[in-house]
C-alpha cells in the first residue's frame, strides 16, 4: 500500500508541475517490479486516471542481483503493455 500511495504522490506532483516535454521516472525494488504482472494494473489505471500518457514514464528497477530471467522478461513485457 506504501509503495502504491508514494507511486501516485509522485505522479501527482508530476502533474502539477505541467511539464509537457519531460519524463517522469519512477523506481522500483526488484522484487515490487517482478511482482507486479500478478497485482494487476495500477500503473495504467493510475496514469489514465491522471492523463499522463505512459509513453512518458520510465520505471527504474535498482540495481540488485535477480536471478529469475523468466520472470524478470515477463515483468518487463508487462511494464511495457
């Protein structure tokens, strides 16, 4: 729920600053990013919700060791759907 609610603050603020040519980054844990193919959409909902066309949002997942290729190669073609 914490990880959801700094996610929408950060859209949210994005936003109100009104800048149209600029990206939004947004970070994740390894494990939130594999996770969330099974969670649903969030992010999409989110972001149609706020106007902002995803195409302008770039999810950095942190640097740590991931062994699950499978699983990483699945959350990453989730992210980009």
């Amino acid at each position: 729920f914490v990880d959801r609610l700094a996610r929408a603050m950060h859209v949210e603020n994005f936003q109100r600053l009104g800048l149209r040519d600029h990206w939004l980054f947004l970070n994740a844990q390894p494990e939130v990013f594999l996770r969330s193919p099974r969670h649903g959409s969030f992010f999409a909902d989110l972001f149609a919700a706020r106007g902002l066309d995803p195409r302008r949002v770039v999810i950095e997942v942190l640097e740590e060791a991931i062994s699950a290729d499978a699983q990483w190669k699945e959350a990453v073609a989730f992210y980009r759907d």
